[in-house]
C-alpha cells in the first residue's frame, strides 16, 4: 500500500523532523530561484521572477509554528519586519515574507499578528531548501535574504543561535547601497 500523499494545501509534519544545518548554496551575485507561492495577506498567487528588472526584493523566510493563536510577542521579529514594511517600501524593495504553513494556518498568523507585508505559504517547503535555510525541531530555520532589481543575491543572513535574524537597519542599508 502506498503512502498517500498530502494535500498541495497541507505541510508534511515530518518533512522537519531530521535536523540540516543551513548552508551559503548561493554565492552573492547570483540570479535567486524563483518560486510562485499563495500571498494569504492580499489572496494573490506571487511568483518572484515577475519583479526582476523592477525593483529590489526582500525575502524573509520565516519559522512559523502551527498555534491556536499567535502572540507579537512569540514573533517579535516578524512584527518588527512588519512595522517596518513602509520604510522598506519607501526604499523601493517589496519585502515577501514566507512561511511553511498551510493556508489557514497562515491566515491565522496573518489575521493575529495584524501583518500588512505579504505573507506567502509554501507548505511543502520547495523555497526553504532551495535557498538552503536549514531545518530543525519541526520547522524551517529563518531566514532573510535581500535581491536587487534584477533578481541577484546582494545579501544574506541564515540562522544561528547568536544572531537569528539580521537587524533591519542592516537589511535597509543593503537596499541603500543598491
């Protein structure tokens, strides 16, 4: 008998469990892989070739677990990305959030946290490993990842246990540069 394979909408809660080290797979100056992910915030497929040659794109790649509610204070980083989301703007980047979470879960967090920037699902985690951000204890590592107009890696910050996540003056400044 053969497995039955889950829903495109469901996440495969064992996909996580084997813990991978998060690795540098892309050298700076490369053209990133593209994806094309379900946005729960403005209900939108978003596939992120179709920013090339337009402006900057900011990836945050977010560890999202499944809860009953979800608290900024659980998430602070994400909240903070969030309230952040017009200074990205006002410096010509899109910033894409993404999480590993199915749809409903994702709008959840969407609705709790109160988010703005788009919040993309990838519930079979395609995305994660293609941009080599690990796994551990049940879920993808974060994350952040900062590409010019024409799709290239100019920045990027996996997770580690001392620095979880780049600090957003560091992500705006890439941009400033660019």
């Amino acid at each position: 008998m053969s497995p039955i394979a889950p829903l495109p909408d469901q996440a495969d809660p064992w996909r996580y469990w084997l813990p991978l080290p998060p690795r540098l797979g892309l050298p700076l100056g490369q053209i990133c892989p593209d994806f094309a992910l379900w946005d729960v915030t403005y209900q939108r497929t978003v596939r992120l070739a179709n920013w090339r040659g337009k402006q900057p794109v900011v990836l945050l790649f977010c560890r999202l677990l499944a809860e009953m509610a979800y608290s900024p204070q659980r998430y602070a980083a994400l909240v903070a990305f969030d309230q952040a989301y017009d200074q990205f703007r006002n410096a010509g980047a899109e910033v894409l959030a993404i999480g590993h979470l199915p749809q409903r879960q994702a709008q959840a967090a969407v609705a709790d946290l109160g988010l703005k920037l788009p919040l993309l699902c990838d519930p079979t985690g395609v995305s994660f490993r293609a941009y080599h951000t690990g796994q551990a204890l049940g879920a993808p590592l974060p994350a952040q990842f900062v590409l010019d107009a024409q799709g290239r890696l100019r920045h990027c910050h996996l997770f580690s246990l001392l620095h979880p996540t780049t600090p957003l003056e560091t992500l705006l400044a890439t941009l400033n540069k660019l």
